[in-house]
C-alpha cells in the first residue's frame, strides 16, 4: 500500500526524503502535473521509477533542479541563452535540454548524451530538493501513455501498491506538463509544446525557434503519436458533427461553448472554461472523471487553434 503524505508536516517531508535518498521512489506535486520521483543519483531509485510506470528504459527523465546556480554541475556547457531563458523562467514550467556531464547517469537520458532540465517552482517541490540536497529526476507520475495526474488521487488511482509514497501537496495550479526546449544547438527547438509559448522565448531571445513538437519521436514519450490516453475512446465534435456521434453511444461530453448546454440533454456534461489557463488546468481532472463514469466514450469540444491553445490540442491529439 502506497503512504500519503503532508507536506505540511515536517516530519512527513522528512520522511519523503529519506524514501528517495534509500532509493525508493514518491509521487511529488509540481506546478504542472505530479511527478514520479527518485534521487538522481540513486540508480536503484531510477530504475524503479521505470518498473512502476512500465516505462521503456530509453525514454529519458527530466532532472529537477532547486536553482539556475546548481545547474553547472550537470552540464558540459551553459550558452548564454540558457542563462536568459532561466533568469526569466525558472522557476517554472520550462524544461531545458543541454549536453550532460558525466555527473548525470545514462540511465537517467536513456542512453543520451544530453539531459532535460527545469527547476520547479511547487514550494513542496522545492523543500524536498532543498532538504535532500540533491537533484530528482521525475517523470509525469502516471502509467506510460497514461493520463498525466494533476491531483494525489489520480496518482494513486494509477500507481497504489506500486511506489513506496504521495506527497499530496493537492492540486497542480498548471495542470499542463512543460514546454521542453532544446539549447544543444545554436537553432533551438522545441520539442514539447507547453504553458510558455513559442512565441514568449521568441521574444524574450529575439531569434526564431522551431517547433518540432508535432514530429514524433518514439523515445520522447511526450512525442509519440499515441500517449497521455484516457482508457476509453476519445473524439472531438463540433457544431456539425455532434449529432452524429453522440447517436446512440453513452457518451460524457467536456465542452466549453454555450450552445451545448442548450442543444444537447441526457448526457453527462463536463463544463469547461473557455480561457486555455483555466481550461488546461482542469483537463486532466475532467478526462479523469468522465473516464471512471459509466459513460462509454469521451467527447471533447474541438479547440480554438491559436497559440495558447497549441499545448492542449497538442495532448487531446495524442488521445484520439
Ligand atoms: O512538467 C513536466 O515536465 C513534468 C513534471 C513532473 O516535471 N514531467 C514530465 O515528464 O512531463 P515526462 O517524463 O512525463 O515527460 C518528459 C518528456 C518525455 O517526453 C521525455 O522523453 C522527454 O521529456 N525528455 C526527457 N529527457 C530527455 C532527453 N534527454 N532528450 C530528449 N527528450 C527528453
Ligand atoms: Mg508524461
């Protein structure tokens, strides 16, 4: 049975802590989704992150940081960029890819030379990392492919039995998993799109920067075509399609326009915010709760196509 813990007690902090430095592994909350965490340099711990998660072992982790001043000590080489972007991002929803030192497992960048890094900004997050003294390296804290969790229970609901703890610092205030920038190279890229936007490093760095988030890479697990699924059928309707595919399924249906509420009764209805910060941190809870309904399908409302919906119609994709 898996322990869960409150991070507003001292001594349950601790306790999260000495799991990790002893090689076990706990589910920890971040401003994006939860984390699955073990200390980075406990290969032990590492490889049970992969084990509880039925995570392939090429699929690199993110190493999570207390500061930018820690951050030499992973990598071969800090561009100036780096220093901008963190002085402006971090702490938060920005996860860098650099070239690793030899300080960094292999078991940690599945084989790679190079290492994704952020620094959190959840204050639990951030005491454990402070108290521990040492990085962790934490995948979303969900079954692989799974839907990412964005509150203790959806972990739990997942991974009970599996890992040793939850810090249940409650829920994710993001609720969308980082945008993942690669800095290995002088053209950067992004490879996962998130909360900070193209357009926000574009502007903060003054160059362009491609985003190859739709292209997938099967060992980005965030890549692959087919991840972040609900156990049951997904489909997006709009106007002209809802009433052919609502027929004759059991359907919940997470919408957010108003017309809805109006044209479609006798189902289970989700209602949405129709401003993408609000609508991103509830997705997964919303995707949690209509796929443990007695519904048989999920039916989500197609999403406006700008840039700030990029990163939710990037997950919903995935789903389809
Ligand atoms: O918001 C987040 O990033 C959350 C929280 C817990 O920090 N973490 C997260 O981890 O989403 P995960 O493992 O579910 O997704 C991380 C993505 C994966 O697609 C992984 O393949 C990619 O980052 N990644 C990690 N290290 C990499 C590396 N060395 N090279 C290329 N991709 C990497
Ligand atoms: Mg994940």
């Amino acid at each position: 049975m898996t322990k869960i813990l409150n991070p507003n007690l001292n001594s349950d902090l601790h306790e999260a802590v000495d799991i990790l430095k002893k090689g076990g592994v706990v589910a920890l909350p971040t401003e994006t989704v939860y984390g699955l965490a073990a200390d980075a340099s406990n290969e032990n711990g590492i490889r049970k992150i992969f084990y509880a998660k039925r995570r392939p072992a090429n699929h690199p982790l993110i190493l999570h940081i207390n500061s930018f001043d820690n951050l030499n000590k992973y990598v071969t080489n800090i561009p100036l960029c780096v220093e901008i972007l963190a002085k402006k991002f971090w702490p938060g929803p920005l996860t860098i890819l650099l070239s690793k030192s030899s300080f960094v497992s292999d078991l940690v960048t599945g084989g790679s030379d190079k290492v994704a890094i952020r620094v959190p900004s959840n204050k639990f997050f951030q005491k454990v990392l402070e108290m521990g003294d040492f990085g962790i390296v934490a995948p979303s804290a969900n079954l692989h492919k799974k839907l990412s969790p964005t509150k203790s229970e959806h972990v739990f609901r997942q991974l009970n039995g599996s890992i040793d703890a939850i810090l249940d610092g409650g829920s994710c205030k993001i609720g969308i998993e980082s945008t993942i920038v690669d800095c290995t190279s002088e053209n950067l890229k992004i490879l996962r799109s998130g909360p900070i936007l193209k357009n926000d490093l574009e502007m903060l760095l003054n160059i362009e920067i491609e985003d190859v988030s739709s292209s997938n890479h099967n060992n980005v697990s965030g890549s692959m075509k087919e991840h972040y699924k609900p156990n049951k059928y997904v489909y997006i309707f709009d106007k002209n399609s809802i009433k052919n595919i609502i027929d004759n399924k059991k359907s919940t249906i997470i919408f957010y326009s108003d017309y809805i509420d109006e044209s479609v009764k006798d189902f289970k209805k989700i209602r949405m915010s129709k401003d993408p910060l609000e609508y991103g941190r509830l997705i997964y809870s919303a995707l949690y709760e209509a796929d443990i309904d007695d519904s048989e399908i999920i039916l989500i409302e197609d999403l406006p196509k700008n840039e700030e919906w990029l990163a939710i119609n990037d997950r919903i994709r995935r789903m389809l």
